[in-house]
C-alpha cells in the first residue's frame, strides 16, 4: 500500500512521560463534603467549544515539605495533572455533566520545601472526541481538601497557554479518539511542568463559572462527584521486536533497548514495530534534530494482506506480503535536541510503524516506548493445570479483559471504547471469577441506571455523548443486576437499581400483546452478529422467540430479586407474566417434530440461540432436554452463535448435562490462536473480523472456574457454594477464585480410578457438592472426598 506523507506546520505543546510514571489513588474522600470556592477556569477569549490544547501553571513556596497535601481536580474534556515535572494523575474519570467525575490526589510524595509548580494539561477534542466523551466545554478545576490546600484553588491566579497549532486527524472511522497533528516548531518544551520554564509570556485565565458539588448547583452541568474508582495503571513497557527497516541497516538492540539511530539527510525510512501482543498505552517518542524533518507514527491491531482493500487480516504474526493500516500521529521537527511527543489518549496496538522523511538535517531517534494503561485489575483466581492449551486460553482471556477495563468497560479499545451493556455483563462476570475488585462492576451498572430515557428503557451504552438504544441489551442490564446480587451481594445497592429495573420492564409490556409475546420491539433489536439476528428476525406480527425469550428471563431474574428485597407486589406481578410468557412460548415455537423452538410462530427458522434461552429459561423439560441440546450441536441448519453468545450456548449446554464436553466447545478459541491473536476477536470470522480485542469473547475466564472447576453461587452475596465440577478428560487439576468472604480452592486427582477431591470453602459459608447427580453437603472450611 502506497502512502502519501503529508504534515501541515501546527503549534505543539508537548509533555514526557516519565519512566515508570506515578499516580496517586483517587475516589470519594471525606473532606470532599465541604463547599468548594475555587473556579473553573479557561483562557481568555476562548469560547470553550472548539478543539483545544491548553497548559495550565501556579508556582507555590512552602517553607516545609508537607506530610499531605490533597486536591481535588476535574476537567472538561480531559487533564494531566503534573507536580514538579512528574506526573500525578489523569482524568477525570468518565461520567455525564449530572456526574462529573473528579479525583483527589496527595500531592505531597512530589513537593519539596521552597519552589513547587503544578500544572496541567488540559484538552478538547470537540468534535474530535471518543464517542464515549460527554462534554460542557473547556475547562479545568482544582480545589484544595482543605484551608492549608486552597492556596491552589482554580481562579484567575493560574497562568494559561493555548497550543492554537496543536490539530486533529481525523482518520477513518474511530468512535475512540482521532489521531495528532503537531508541528515541534511552536511546541512547548518539555520542561513546561518544571520550575526551570519561564511562563512570562503566557497570559491569566478567567473565571468560567463556580465550582458545585452535585445538589448544590441550580443547574446540573458539571455537577460534581467524587470518582468511585481507583488511579489507572501506568507502568513502562518496551517494544520488544523490530519487524522490517525499509531505507535503514537498524542495530540489533532496537527497539528493545534504549538506542541511538540516525537517519540521514534526505532520507525516506519506514520502521515496523512488534510489541508481540496488543496492549493500551502511551507512546513517547524522543527524538532530537532533523529540522523539518516529517515523522509519522501509526497504530495498528494487525496488518492487512496486500490488495485485500483492508478487509482480509490472515495471521496476525505473518508481516510479508501485509500492509499497514491503522491509526496515525504526525509531527514536524524543529531540529533542535530533546525533542520529546507523548500521545494525549493512549492508543491501542500491537503494531507501530515509524516512518520519517528528513530534509537537509540528520534526524536522531533517541527512544521510542510506550506506558502501558489500564484498570488496576489484579488477577486473584488460579487454574492449575499442565495443559498449555488451557494456559494460553486464560492468558489471552485476561488480557483481552484487561485492554477493556480503563474507565469503564469498552466494548474494543481500538474503534470504539464504548460501555455496551451486552459486552459488560459478560465482562463483569470475568472480573467477579478472576479479582476481588467489583468497583468497575458498580459503576457500570450506576451508570447503566443513568442512562434510562424517560420511557424507562436503558441506553445501549453509557456514558455517550450521542444515544443509541438497543432494546434487549436494557434486559440484560437487568441480568448484570441479578449476576450482581448473585456474585457480591450488596442488597442496599441493589435495591437502588430496583426502580430502573421496573422502569425496563415497564417499558416493555407496552408492547406485549394480549398473550404477553412482545410485538414490534422498538429502537434497535440487535442479538447478535448471527443470521438475521442483528436485527430483523421477526414474524409477520413483528413477534419472535428471541425476544420473548429474553423478557421471559429478565421477569425471573426480577421477581427473584424483588421477593428478597424489593417489594412483594412486583414479585408476584412478574410471576404471573413469566407464566404466561413461558405458556405463550412453548404454544407459539415449539415444533415437537423437530425437538427445537423456532425462531417465529411460523416455525421457518431455528437457531442455537433461542433454543439455549429457552434451556437457560427453563422452558425445556427434562424429557426433550436431550433432544434439544443435540439439535443445538449438531443441527448445522441452525443459526449459529458468533463468539459473543456462546456464552450464552456453552451455559445451556452445561445445564443439559453436557457440562463434561466444556473444552470440546471452544474451536473458536483454537482459531484465534492459530491465527496469531493475542486478544479474542470480534467476530468468529476471524481472518475478517475488524476489532482483534472484544471483551466478550474472554468467557472461557469464567467457564473454567464456573464449569469445569464447578465452583458457583448458589445464592444471593455467594452465601451458599455450589461445586459440580465437569472435568472431562482432565485428571489433575485444581484451582480457586476471590470470594466476598475469601476464597474457595478445589482440586481434583484421579489415582488409580480415585478421585481425590479436596474443597475449601471460607469460614463463613456452607454449599453443597454434586458429583455423578448424588448431592453432598460442604462445611466451611476443608472438606475431602474420595469418588
């Protein structure tokens, strides 16, 4: 593929990052009750609307280093926050203008007796911003935790300086950030941040409008809350492997190690990056001479096979005969030394191509890194097992979870990083298995709850600046409620939700018919990038299983939820529709020739996923339940489920006893690593599928502790253990997950046609064991068996 390199001359401010970059945590604090003084604050003239980058300074002396020092600190669209040249934070979190976020951070690990700066870098990408950006206008805020702190109070006392050449790429479509123009020959250089800069010439701020916690203002822009969530991760990684030098010999050590490289006058290089696996991350670039020289920077998941017209991926490890095509950062040179570029928004990738075109002057590439970024999961389950193909399942699992989860959950890092409810739900499911963090899990579903159109049905993601409504997806966010309470507990925060859940519901039955089947389900009907289950699969009545389907869980899934803790009147209520609905169900699409629901009451269609709602929903007797389970597998006629609803699938198969094939189910899996992805893809077509990172592929980090280890809830908060594992082939193998009270480890041993089992549950639960359908009682604390 040809590419014409062309940069036009901008003005730049740039910042570095610093090796192994520190933050400090955020979230709620108590002095955050307290009424702010400070301002937000914004440069002169400047109308707030228009894509922006701006740099923020305030010099303070204090005659001692402090112990603490908290502020608090927000900003419209995004900021850094520097103390002294380091880094501190970034933010604020994602929220809506009725919750904006902002963190609170101790600024005294980065101050020093005498002289301090802080500073901030703030940004507006306008029309330019990620989908998933909400926005008033420009603005940065900061506010100190108490008296001692408000000597940093935002008002007309900070000094501002607008980046006015600083633009945008707008690239192909991205519903995640665009990419940078910048020109280093206007730049600010990249001691900015330091006491050494001279900020003489930078002109005040002005006062944009008070600072309001939520419920004190008139209005509600900006209505500010403390980030429930904790600081990202930031850690430095290095580029591992150099993959083609086209113009260039390249030493050895590049760019694994900290090198050197010159590029000669008028010269044309192009350099392919191999991180190895897909990450998140900041990248720096420094680089020193080369006056007006060219340098392109371009993000890629994987390359594209030559004349495929970006369509056709193939091995994703293979680069001869690919091309490049990807997401693109541009700069001009201003030729002096240390010139420094870190990106403002990470970028995600697992290829980097570096090209550059000098002029007159030799162009020095000093170093070029990345910092990685995401939520500070930490993984907490193990699953012990000599079988590397399982190993590699759960790495690649995990880190496709981990490249969704910054923010918020994203549906995909590299086009969209949008909190889809159909992807969260599974995603917060990987994160109750695999960590003891539920914090994202909570936010998720408080800003689902926001999301709700008068009408009571949800967004089909949140937070966005624009609303798109995918109708069932708000049913599912009703089952991300119950996985909740099932997983963690936390009735009062439930019992919260309980309102929007009705509203959902609510919403609905304006469109059942008289025998409860929903008619016309309006706005986008979307299940599934299956068939015509994107949307268009209904009846001549505008009727289908599908969505009767899912109604039909979502009233269980209610009516279980309010008996315990809600209200009594809607248990019953939902009761009573489910009945119907499940009558309506098995009268309307069960075709007892076929052993199958059908798709619509004229019964010309059949696919794997209503015939597994309708196992999960409990439609299927025990007598069909066989039938029905074959027919799903092996009924090739069927519409079958891409990688996203074989969560649903393989849950409706281990429910049909066929638990023990679990890992005879995951050739979608297979594919993927045998094309070299080290992320699941979006789609099963995996040599065509256009994002190579889709959070909700990772089931299997669930599956294999859920399934084959066995181990589940059996009740609200995990207050009763379930253990029946569905190990297959497998003779040794062991394993635990994070539980609310602890943890529970299972192993299983098979010695001479023995099982030795052991289970561990916490000290505060009890559970029962299944094996071969006979049902053993579980103490807390050890229990052994031996089958």
């Amino acid at each position: 593929m040809k590419y014409i390199f062309t940069l036009i001359i901008f003005v730049l401010s740039v910042f570095l990052f610093k090796t192994g970059v520190a933050q400090s945590g955020s979230g709620a604090d108590t002095s955050s009750n307290r009424p702010w003084n400070s301002y937000w604050i914004g440069a002169p003239y400047d109308f707030g609307k228009d894509y922006g980058v701006y740099y923020y300074r305030k010099s303070i002396d204090l005659a001692t280093k402090p112990s603490t020092f908290k502020v608090h600190v927000s900003a419209d669209n995004r900021y850094k926050l520097y103390v002294n040249g380091t880094l501190v934070s970034l933010g604020p979190a994602r929220g809506d203008t009725y919750y904006w976020n902002y963190e609170t951070v101790d600024l005294a690990p980065y101050l020093m007796a005498g002289k301090n700066v802080i500073a901030a870098l703030v940004w507006n990408e306008a029309q330019y911003s990620p989908a998933a950006q909400i926005t008033v206008r420009t603005g940065f805020i900061l506010q100190g935790s108490s008296k001692k702190e408000e000597i940093l109070n935002t008002n007309t006392t900070w000094k501002c300086f607008r980046d006015a050449g600083h633009q945008p790429i707008p690239g192909y479509f991205f519903a995640a950030s665009k990419g940078e123009l910048v020109d280093m020959n206007h730049a600010v250089k990249s001691n900015w941040t330091t006491a050494a800069f001279n900020d003489s010439a930078w002109s005040g701020t002005v006062n944009l409008s008070e600072g309001k916690l939520k419920g004190t203002a008139w209005g509600i822009e900006w209505a500010l809350v403390p980030s429930s969530l904790p600081a990202r991760e930031m850690i430095y990684q290095r580029i591992p492997k150099l993959r083609s030098a086209v113009g260039i010999s390249m030493p050895p050590t590049f760019p694994k190690e900290k090198t050197s490289v010159t590029i000669p006058a008028n010269a044309t290089v192009s350099l392919l990056l191999d991180q190895t696996v897909e990450t998140n991350a900041y990248v720096t670039l420094n680089f020193s001479g080369g006056k007006d020289a060219g340098i392109s920077l371009g993000y890629a998941e994987s390359l594209y096979q030559k004349g495929s017209k970006g369509v056709i991926k193939g091995n994703r490890n293979d680069v001869e005969g690919k091309e490049f095509v990807g997401r693109i950062d541009s700069l001009i040179c201003d030729g002096s030394k240390g010139q420094s570029f870190t990106t403002l928004n990470f970028r995600t990738y697992r290829y980097i191509r570096l090209f550059v075109k000098t002029k007159a002057d030799p162009l020095v590439i000093d170093d070029i890194y990345g910092t990685f970024t995401g939520y500070p999961f930490k993984q907490a389950a193990a699953f012990n097992t000599d079988n590397a193909e399982i190993k590699q399942m759960l790495d690649i699992g995990w880190r496709t979870a981990r490249l969704n989860a910054w923010e918020t959950y994203m549906d995909c890092p590299y086009y969209e990083q949008l909190q889809y409810i159909g992807d969260t739900r599974i995603q917060a499911m990987v994160s109750y298995y695999n960590t003891t963090d539920d914090r994202l899990a909570r936010n998720a579903l408080t800003q689902m709850d926001h999301s709700r159109l008068p009408e009571g049905i949800t967004a089909s993601c949140y937070p966005s600046r624009g609303t798109q409504v995918i109708s069932p997806f708000s049913l599912w966010y009703i089952g991300m409620l119950h996985d909740y309470w099932m997983y963690r507990g936390g009735d009062e925060f439930i019992k919260n939700k309980l309102l929007g859940e009705r509203g959902v519901l609510d919403f609905f039955s304006k469109y059942q018919q008289a025998d409860g089947s929903l008619k016309d389900t309006p706005y986008w009907a979307f299940v599934d990038w299956a068939g015509n289950l994107w949307g268009e699969v209904k009846d001549k009545d505008g009727s289908a299983a599908i969505y009767d389907l899912q109604l039909l869980l979502a009233y269980q899934w209610a009516a279980e939820m309010e008996a315990k803790i809600g209200l009594q009147d809607y248990a019953s209520i939902y009761t009573h529709k489910a009945a119907q609905l499940k009558a309506t169900i098995q009268r309307k699409y069960w075709n007892p020739t076929k052993n199958l629901y059908a798709d619509t009451k004229e019964k010309n269609g059949y696919s794997q996923h209503v015939n597994a709602l309708a196992i999960l929903a409990g439609m299927v007797s025990k007598t069909d339940m066989t039938a029905v389970a074959n027919g799903i597998l092996t009924d090739k006629n069927l519409t079958q489920c891409s990688v996203y609803f074989k969560y649903y699938l393989n849950q409706a198969l281990v429910k049909a006893g066929l638990g023990n094939d679990y890992i005879n189910w995951l050739g979608i899996y297979r594919e993927n690593m045998a094309m070299g992805l080290t992320t699941w893809a979006e789609y099963s077509d995996v040599n065509t599928s256009r994002s190579d990172c889709h959070a909700w592929g990772s089931s299997p980090n669930i599956e294999f502790y859920r399934t084959v280890l066995g181990i589940d809830s059996y009740a609200p908060g995990f207050s009763k253990i379930k253990i029946e594992p569905h190990l297959g082939t497998l003779t040794n193998v062991s394993g635990e997950i994070p539980h609310p009270s602890g943890k529970v480890t299972v192993s299983y041993l098979l010695v001479k046609n023995k099982w030795q089992i052991k289970i561990n549950l916490p000290q505060t639960t009890s559970g029962i064991f299944v094996w071969k359908a006979k049902t053993y009682v579980l103490k807390n604390g050890d229990n052994s068996f031996v089958m």
